[in-house]
C-alpha cells in the first residue's frame, strides 16, 4: 500500500474511518471521531464488513439468504452509528459495506479513498480482552498506511471532547 494521502490538496478533506462492528465499544469510536470531524473540518467513513463463512455453498439459495440478511444487520448497524455520528456532531458520515476477510477489508478501503488519514478503533476494558478486532489488527499495526487511534472503551463523552 503505497497510495499517496491526499486529504489536504485541494478539493480532498481529511477523513477518519471507523469500524462499526456488534461490540458494546463502537460507540467510543464513532464518538470520538465524530467530534474528531467537526474539529478538524473533516469526515467519517463508517465501515461495517461482513463475513460470509461459506461462500462456496452448496446451495445457492440459502448463500443468498445468508448475504442478504448479512447485508441488511450491516445496514441496521450503520444506521445505528450513523444516527450517533449526527446526534454527536451534525455530520452525515460515509457508509461503506464491504465483504471478506476485516483486516483485508479494512486495508482495502484505506487504499481506496486517499482522504482517509486515521483510522480509529475502540478498545475493550472487559475481562475477555480489547476486542475481536483490535486483538486481530494488533499483529499489523506496524504496517498500516495511516495511525491508528484506539479509543479506550472506559472514556467518557467528555473524556473524549477534551481530547479530540
């Protein structure tokens, strides 16, 4: 991933992209960078990536079923962050649904839109750890083309806007 940034020539904005998974700390996140935008005159991308587990189905009409309703949980859990984002902000955030492997998904649309200059994650201070996604991306951090942001779950809103 070697796609040039280019959030801050002209016509482009900075954006932040935020994963919208089934996790209670989302929330973190979606705050976070919501506040982030307004503050920075930038924007939100808001990724939710599905992951279909057999996409070699044997039959077809219940691998469709099982996108579809896939894709209908993404678009009910995009709504949800989106909603927060604006109630937060006043901002309308990007929607982006994206099918495959999350870190591979994740990557991907960072390369994809060269506005993309964060990307910002919450963090699990629960027992069970800091959350499927964060443990996954741990192990590439060093690589990704942008900082990443994690957002401790235990902050509050106001934590946050003294920090963003």
């Amino acid at each position: 991933m070697s796609n040039q940034r280019r959030s801050y020539e002209s016509g482009h904005k900075p954006k932040c992209l935020v994963i919208v998974d089934d996790t209670a700390e989302w929330d973190r996140a979606v705050y976070y960078a919501s506040r982030w935008a307004v503050r920075a005159g930038g924007a939100v991308v808001m990724l939710r990536v599905i992951e279909i587990l057999d996409q070699n189905q044997q039959w077809l009409g219940v691998a469709d079923v099982m996108r579809a309703e896939a894709i209908e949980t993404a678009e009910l859990a995009l709504d949800r962050a989106s909603g927060r984002a604006n109630g937060v902000s006043g901002i309308t955030p990007e929607r982006v649904i994206r099918e495959g492997d999350t870190i591979a998904q994740v990557r991907a649309a960072i390369e994809d839109d060269s506005d993309i200059v964060m990307l910002i994650l919450a963090a699990s201070d629960g027992s069970e750890g800091p959350g499927p996604i964060v443990t996954a991306m741990v192990r590439h951090l060093g690589s990704f083309p942008v900082p990443v942001v994690m957002v401790a779950s235990s902050l509050t809103d106001d934590d946050i806007d003294a920090l963003a």
